[in-house]
C-alpha cells in the first residue's frame, strides 16, 4: 500500500465530526439542566420544612375584657407561618374558653380541628360540647374526649395574658408528633 492511497479526511468530515460532538454535549446539557429544574420541587418538599422551619409566635387573641366568664367563642386570627400566597387559608381559628372565677386558671385556647383527622369542630352552648361533623367525635367543654373516633382531646394551646391583651402560642398545625406550643391532657374514660 502506498501512502497516497490513504484518503485523508477533509475539511468538511472534520467539521460535521465537531458539530456533532458540539450537539452532544448541548443536549446533554439540557437535559441535565431540565432534570434538576424538575427535581428542585421534590427537593423543596422533601427538606423544605428541615431548612425553613418557622417557630410558632405569640398572637393577640383580642382585649381580655371581650370574653365573659363561663363562655366559649371562636377567634380568627392570621397564621403566624402562612406565606404570602396562603390567602383566606393563612387565617387560623381558634376558640377561647374564659373559665368561670375561682378556676386554677382563667382561660383554656383550643385548637379548631379534630385530633381524628382534622376536621373543623363546633362550640355548642346548650350542651357544652365540641362536636366534629365529620365522624361524629365529641368533646368536652374542657377540651377532654367523651366519644366517637377521636384519639385524644383538643390541643390546648399556651396562653399569657399581656396588659389587657389575651395572646396565644400559635403557628403551625398541632399533631401527635409536632404538638408544637399544644399540649394534650390525657384522661382515661
């Protein structure tokens, strides 16, 4: 074989080599950069409540003198935690029971929901209970559990009373493993 018979590649083999390789790397580029664009979401949600995690804050309930003694009522305060997307579900409902004179202490914070599975509870006068339209649980004027399929009481929430502002420990949403400032009373039936 002679060495002029070797063909020797031209210039426009070369370039069509490169654009190819330039192609390559591009694409996989792209597709690199659309994957972590897409994964970020999972990401956030993954280790988002590890890396922000907001702390529950004193909010004022409103004037100590607006709660007559013996009496039950809902308050509608805005979340501590809520972003500024959450909208009306940034509002959190509590209710505030102003115990009768000569109790060990003068109010009892409930949290809304059921310890069942979250369902809003009512405040019924008449028999002083909570009633949870969902399953049907239902506690005492207390907070306690008196039936249904609920597995504790409400979540009382930590109160103090600054000036003549009544102000609650709140935030996030109180559960069996993050009761956050709630805590539980356990009672046997």
């Amino acid at each position: 074989m002679n060495n002029n018979d070797i063909e020797k590649p031209t210039t426009d083999d070369c370039c069509k080599k490169n654009r190819r390789a330039w192609f390559d790397w591009i694409s996989w580029f792209v597709l690199g950069a659309a994957s972590l664009m897409m994964s970020l979401p999972v990401i956030g949600f993954l280790f988002g409540s590890v890396i922000w995690k907001k702390k529950d804050q004193w909010v004022p309930l409103g004037k100590v003198s607006k709660f007559k003694p013996g009496t039950t009522e809902m308050v509608t305060i805005k979340n501590p935690v809520r972003g500024p997307w959450d909208g009306i579900t940034g509002e959190l409902a509590l209710y505030v029971r102003h115990l009768p004179e000569g109790e060990e202490k003068e109010f009892q914070i409930f949290s809304l929901h059921c310890t069942h599975l979250g369902c809003p509870v009512s405040w019924f006068d008449e028999p002083g209970l909570f009633l949870c339209p969902c399953h049907g649980s239902v506690f005492y004027a207390d907070g306690g559990y008196a039936a249904g399929p609920a597995p504790r009481g409400l979540y009382e929430m930590k109160y103090k009373i600054e000036g003549d502002q009544l102000v609650a420990l709140v935030g996030h949403y109180p559960t069996l493993q993050e009761p956050g400032s709630a805590h539980v009373k356990v009672t046997q039936t």
